[in-house]
C-alpha cells in the first residue's frame, strides 16, 4: 500500500512525528459523518476533508477532523473504504469549521483552506512536510458560508471568487507572495454575489468552471454557467441539453452535478454530467431517493465518481460513500477504478484490515 508521500524533511519534524504516532495509536478511524465540509481532490489520489458538520442529538456541532479517501485503492467496497489519516507533525490544525473551502496547489504539495470566519482566513497543510500553517489575510473578507477558493493548474495562482467585499471582489495569491490583489466579479455576467456555487479547474478548458449557488441577498438561485480564464477573465460558458457537489472528470473534460437542493430546500439524488468538448449536458442514472443530499464531498477516479457525506433536508447522511460508474451510468456498492479491466479476485483480507496498520 502507498502511503503520504514525505519530502525532505527536517529531522526535527521527524521527531516530532514519531512522537505524535506514539502517543496517539494509528488505529483505522472511521470518520465522523458529516456535512459542510471543506474538501479537495488530489488528481484521482485522495479526496481530502476537513471539518464539517455531524449532528450529536439535535444539535449541529462542527468538528476538526481531517482525512482522506484513497481513491488509487482500485477497488472497495462502500462498505469499506480505504480511509487515511494524514497526520500533523506540530503545526496548529484548522478549528472546527464548517461552510469553509478547499484546493490543492498545482504543484500538488499543499492544500489551502479559504475560512473566512476564522481571525487567520488562509490555512496551508503541506502534504510532504505533514504540517499545518495559517495566515491572515489584509483584506476585507467576505464573512459567509460557502466562499470557494480554487487553483489555477497552469500557474498556481489560487482565486478566491467573491472572497472580499462581501462578494463583490474576487482575491488572487501567488503562493508564495504577500500580495493579494483584488478583481471585480463580473456583474454583467453574475448579476448578484453568490455563495455555494461551484468553482472548479477544467484542464480541458484551462479554467474555473463557476455554476450555482445562491445569491447572498434574498436567496435566490444562480442559473449562470459561467468560466474564469486566468489570462483574459470571466465569460459565460453556453451548454446545450438538460442541464440541472460537482467535479470535473476524466481529465476536466466532463463536470458532475449530482444532487443538491432547490431553494424549497429538498435535495435532488439526481446526477447531470456536462461533456465540456460538445458542451452538452447529459442526465445519468438518479441514486435512491435515500441518497438525496447537498453539501457533501464528491470526487472522480477513474470511471468512478464517488460522494461522501453531505445532509438531506434535515439529517446528516451516514458514513457509507456512495459509488456511480460513469462508464456504465450505474450506482454500484464496488468502487472501481477501471470499469473495462476485469474484476479482479476478492481481496483476501478486507481492506479496512490494510489501512489499519498504514502507519505514517
Ligand atoms: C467590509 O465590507 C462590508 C460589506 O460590504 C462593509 O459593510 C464594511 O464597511 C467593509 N469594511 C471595510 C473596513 O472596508
Ligand atoms: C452584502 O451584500 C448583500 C447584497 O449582495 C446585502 O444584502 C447585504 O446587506 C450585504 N452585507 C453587508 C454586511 O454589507
Ligand atoms: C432505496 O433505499 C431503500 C432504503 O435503503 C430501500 O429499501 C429501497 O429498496 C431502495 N430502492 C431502490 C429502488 O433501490
Ligand atoms: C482502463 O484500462 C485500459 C486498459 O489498460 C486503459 O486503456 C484505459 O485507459 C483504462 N481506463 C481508465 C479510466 O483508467
């Protein structure tokens, strides 16, 4: 089994990590369930997630945790995932949180959360090093659920749409600089400041796909597709077909929209896959009703797409991910990586077995 890719680093953090793993026995966890969490993807490798809400009778409470998913185990069974648990050799890991967002750097090092309620908004884990930074950020932030941040996978350059002004000012930083230049959000094409879109990079296009959300004032829902292309802005993307948490897949060349809620607050099971060379929408297998959710985690592997987590109208869903094979536009309890590869044997021990003695 793979485990975290280390770096060079220093051999005081390696003290330092020997003795968190002692003190705190690497044991599978299996994670609080939760909704409202920050999630990243790394390229198919691991779906990342931290904090979140889960619910502790009838109270909502936000947690710290943070883990991932495996997504290069090439099959599993939604049984038994193959969580991991990165660890944290001495820098300060994020608070509870919930409503905050994620991205990975294009370098695929680092992983940078946008949290706007916090006093330090940036926080920084670096993948290699095992460690957590945060940082303030000069400006003025927009306090609100749902701010995105995203990466430009050409040149690193991370893009907080809406991050400042309460929404009406999009933040850039090149990792690494102090600065954090501001750029107007563009009106004519997003007419009001929106929260809980999506905001995903398309290798294929070369830039962030922006679609949904809400509109911070009266609630209203967002209808424009619209795209950020770093070196000459905004501009609406059109699409043809049915068109409707959502990521890009098979190399950015499609984007999934499964489930989400309309403004009656009921959540879809339904799922939507945009084929970015045609521009056209095509409407997959709808999950169980059961499986109705909205602010989960959703990632693709392969000819997987799998979703985590997240709430229906009024609950937390459970633990167990749910698996689609877009190959063959079906819901399956088997993550398979490659569809058209034949089923390999049963694995031996479970692989919940395996991650248990992952040691780091
Ligand atoms: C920050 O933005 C809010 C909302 O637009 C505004 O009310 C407030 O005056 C701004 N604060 C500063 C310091 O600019
Ligand atoms: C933020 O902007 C919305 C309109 O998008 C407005 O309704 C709201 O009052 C503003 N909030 C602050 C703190 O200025
Ligand atoms: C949907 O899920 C429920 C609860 O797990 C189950 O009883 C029902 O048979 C499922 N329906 C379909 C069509 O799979
Ligand atoms: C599945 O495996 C086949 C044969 O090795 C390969 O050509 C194809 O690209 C793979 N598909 C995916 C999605 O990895």
């Amino acid at each position: 089994m793979r485990s975290f890719p280390t770096s060079s680093i220093r051999l005081l953090l390696i003290t330092v990590a020997t003795t968190v793993i002692l003190s705190t026995p690497a044991l599978a966890q299996t994670p609080v369930p939760v909704c409202c969490m920050a999630t990243a993807i790394s390229d198919g490798s691991y779906l990342y997630i931290q904090g979140g809400f889960t619910s502790v009778a009838t109270l909502r409470t936000a947690v710290p945790q943070f883990f991932a998913l495996d997504l290069l185990v090439e099959t599993w069974s939604t049984s038994t995932p193959p969580w991991t648990w990165p660890p944290n050799v001495g820098g300060v890991t994020p608070p509870a949180s919930n409503g905050h967002s994620m991205a990975l750097s294009n370098d695929r090092g680092n992983l940078f959360i946008w949290d706007p309620f916090q006093p330090a908004a940036w926080w920084t884990y670096n993948i290699g090093a095992r460690y957590w930074s945060s940082y303030s950020i000069p400006r003025n932030v927009t306090k609100q659920s749902g701010i995105r941040n995203g990466v430009d996978m050409n040149t690193g350059n991370v893009f907080i749409p809406g991050g400042a002004d309460n929404g009406t000012q999009m933040i850039m930083n090149s990792p690494g600089s102090s600065e954090v230049p501001l750029t107007p959000m563009p009106t004519t094409l997003l007419p009001t400041p929106v929260v809980q879109a999506s905001f995903v990079w398309s290798t294929y296009r070369n830039s962030f796909l922006h679609y949904g959300g809400q509109s911070i004032a009266g609630n209203i829902a967002n209808p424009n597709l619209i795209e950020f292309i770093p070196t000459t802005g905004w501009q609406a993307l059109a699409t043809t077909g049915p068109s409707p948490g959502d990521v890009s897949a098979y190399s950015g060349t499609k984007m999934i929209v499964f489930g989400g809620a309309g403004l009656n607050g009921v959540t879809n099971a339904d799922i939507h896959i945009l084929d970015l060379p045609t521009r056209e929408w095509t409407l997959g297998m709808s999950a169980n009703a059961t499986q109705a959710r909205r602010n989960m985690a959703c990632a693709t592997s392969g000819d997987s797409f799998v979703a985590w987590g997240g709430e229906s109208t009024l609950a937390i869903k459970d633990v167990t991910p749910i698996v689609y094979d877009m190959r063959n536009n079906q819901w399956t309890s088997q993550f398979r990586r490659n569809t058209t590869l034949p089923m390999p044997a049963e694995p031996s021990t479970p692989i919940s077995t395996k991650v248990e003695s992952r040691q780091y």
